[in-house]
C-alpha cells in the first residue's frame, strides 16, 4: 500500500510540476521566465577555395583542319601521293597534276610567291610595332614616381596595363603562327616553280602543314584534302542562356572516364563562337566553344567525349558555411552560437556556392559556431545548451562523489532544463 501510495505522490508531482512549468510559460507575456534553446547539431565557419562552374559535354576533335585545293585552270590532275588516313610531315608529296600552259602557270605562281612575301613582310612590321610599343609603356612606368596618394590609381593602372600587354602577346602569337604558315605556303609555291622550271609540264604539290589525311576526294571536289593537326583540343557547345556566363581564357577542369578509368586534365577557354548553329526561331540557340588543353596524351583519340566543367567564377581563401547551417528567405541569416553561452540571429551576404559549400562575404567573422536545425524555432539572444558529449562522461570520476553532490547537480540539472 505504501509503496502504491508514493508512486501515486510522485506521479501527482511530477504532473503539477509540467502543468505549472507550461502555465509559466503561456501566461508569460513580458517574457520573464527565461527559455533557453536546445541544439543538438551544430558546425562552424572555415575557410576553403570555392568554384562556381557551367557544366558541359565536349568531344576531342582535331585543333585544326586544313583544306587543300586543286585548281582546273592549272592544268589536269594526275594522281593522288597519299591515302586517307595516313600521317604526313610538312613539305610531304600530296599530288601530281599536269600543266597545260607553262608560261601561265609560272606567272601565277610568282604572282602568287609575290603576294605571300608581301604579306610575311607586312607580319614583321606589325609584330615590330607592337613589339616596340610595349618596350615603351614598361619603360615610362618604370621611370613613373607616384605620390602617396596616387598607389590605388597606380594599383588600377598597372592591373589595366597587364591586362592590354596579355590582349598583345596573344596578337603576336597569332600573328607569328599566321606567318609560319605562309612561309610554309611560300615553301610550297617556289618549290612548285623549281619543278615547273625543270620538268617544264609535271608540278607535285607539297603539303603545307603537317598531320594526318582526314579527307580525300576521289572525284576532284573541293576541297580536294582535308589535313588535321594531330594537336586535340575540346569542342562543345553552350546554351544560348549560359553563352554570357563564359568568356574567352577562363579555365576549364575535362574529365574522361574510359574503361573504369578517370583522366583529369586542366584545359583554357579559347575560343567562343559569335554565332549559333541555329537559326530556327522554334529550337534553342547553341554556341561552338573550344578548350585548349597544354598536353594531350597520346592515348586520346579525336572523338573521345568528355565531361567539361568552366570555372565561371572563383574565391580564394573564402569565409564559407556549410549549407544546412544557413538559412535562406528573403534574406540570408544564421544562428551564432556565442561563448557566452547564447544564440544570436545574424543576418549575412553571402556569395559563391559549391558543391554544399556557401560563401560568405559579410555578417560573421571566423571560428564562427554556428547552430543547425531545420526549424526556426530559436529566438534572438537566448541561452543555448547541448546534448551531452558521452566521450567527455567519466563514470569512475561520478561514482566516486558523495551522494548529496550528485543530488544537487542532479536536480540543477533537471530544473536549468
């Protein structure tokens, strides 16, 4: 009976303890009853490289494709040097053709020799010039003595002046490559008149360029070869809606995965076409990029698909969260766990997104605790307690308290919660 007794007190207790504990708080309109939150999860701030990046499909395709043309009014062709499929060098025998008027031919091709000198010179100066004109601007900056308060405009200046010294170098480098190539052809047309010279009636055309024989026509259409580079670059092709994201010289991560296996290569946005492949109104526009890649290996062969991710955009040594301690509604916030034991709400800017991972450009500041839960369910300033880190309980250490400490810690417990 006694023991049914204090079951039914200790029941009856523990009922008037709730009921007068949820009273308190719905009667607590000046919130003088302190509530305190319960986390259970948590995480922090770190700093980490974020990448925001436009996914794509590629192919490997030949960097360039150089057709070669048979003219009639030279003469009749005679007979192919080569086979498709087969890997020449420059100034390799493509084909034979027979002239028919020799005091024609010979003064086209000087005509023809003529032009292209003409051109190579005109490469020269231009690459002089430019030359010249960089060698200046380094030397007056280099002679320039700012005042103090002219280092950000001088900051400016000189980050313009990279930027316009990289737009030239690449104008040379295409313009030497321009010109290799017309050496090249020259090369091909004054060997064309040393043979016209000495045969007088068989001319053997030479290859200007090396690479492998891609396209033959047996019926002498143009163009009568096609000659690819054995250098692979990646093509593929951007949505009309992702066109203005990306920009020429902006890097690129390829993955090919073959066999199991996953190759990783870091590729240069080169080139990206002004127009789109399509023109129907009905159908998404799409538009050609290409993806240098500084060493391809040999195992890759044109047509091989590969995944491309662009690097649109990148933060260095960012501020960032994890994803599920953010919240995100009209305006982005936290919840700021505080050494002194309470929970702050804190609104923040955020920036780059990868992969889970948020940036954050203001509004916290590092070895931020940062509290997580799907529900909104805490409020501005109040305490905050944890669930309890087993690994940190020594039960030897509790056992061997005296009975009264570990009844007022117990039942402090009890009560803070």
């Amino acid at each position: 009976m006694r023991k049914n007794l204090r079951k039914r007190i200790l029941l009856a207790v523990l009922l008037l303890f709730t009921a007068a504990n949820i009273l308190l708080l719905y009667f607590d309109s000046g919130e003088k009853v302190e509530r305190k939150a319960y986390i259970n999860s948590w995480s922090g701030t770190f700093t980490d490289d974020l990448q925001e990046t436009l996914h794509m499909r590629g192919v490997f395709a030949a960097a360039e494709n150089s057709p070669v043309y048979f003219e009639d009014e030279n003469g009749s062709f005679d007979d192919f040097l080569v086979n498709e499929g087969d890997e020449i060098a420059e100034g390799d025998d493509l084909y034979t053709y027979q002239v028919t008027d020799y005091e024609q031919q010979t003064e086209a091709l000087q005509l023809e020799a003529g032009k292209l000198q003409e051109e190579i010179a005109a490469i020269d100066t231009y690459v002089q010039e430019m030359e010249a004109a960089s060698l200046e601007e380094q030397e007056s900056e280099s002679f320039g003595i700012p005042s103090s308060g002219e280092d950000e405009d001088k900051e400016q200046d000189q980050a313009s002046s990279a930027a316009a010294q990289i737009i030239k170098d690449e104008a040379i480098a295409e313009k030497i490559k321009e010109r290799s190539q017309m050496e090249a052809q020259l090369t091909m047309v004054e060997e064309e008149l040393e043979q016209l010279t000495s045969t007088g009636q068989t001319i053997t055309v030479q290859s200007p360029v090396a690479g492998v024989v891609t396209g033959l026509s047996e019926t002498l259409e143009d163009p009568l070869l096609t000659i690819s580079s054995t250098d692979l670059l990646v093509k593929g092709q951007l949505r009309e809606k992702y066109r203005k994201l990306v920009e020429e010289q902006m890097a690129a991560a390829i993955t090919l995965a073959d066999d199991g296996k996953s190759t990783e290569m870091e590729g240069t946005v080169t080139k990206i076409h002004t127009f789109s492949d399509n023109t129907n109104a009905n159908k998404v526009s799409k538009y050609p990029v290409e993806i240098t890649i500084p060493e391809v290996s040999e195992e890759i062969l044109p047509g091989y698909h590969a995944d491309v991710d662009i690097i649109t955009s990148e933060s260095t040594d960012a501020l960032a969260v994890l994803e599920p301690a953010l919240k995100t509604e009209e305006q982005p916030y936290v919840w700021q766990m505080n050494k002194d034991g309470r929970v702050y709400y804190k609104q923040v800017e955020t920036g780059l997104r990868d992969d889970g991972r948020i940036e954050i450009v203001n509004g916290i500041e590092e070895n931020t605790k940062l509290a997580v839960s799907e529900k909104n369910h805490y409020r501005n300033g109040i305490p905050f307690i944890t669930r309890m880190d087993l690994d940190q309980l020594h039960v030897k250490k509790v056992g061997k308290q005296s009975a009264s400490v570990i009844k007022e810690n117990l039942f402090l417990g009890l009560f803070n919660r």
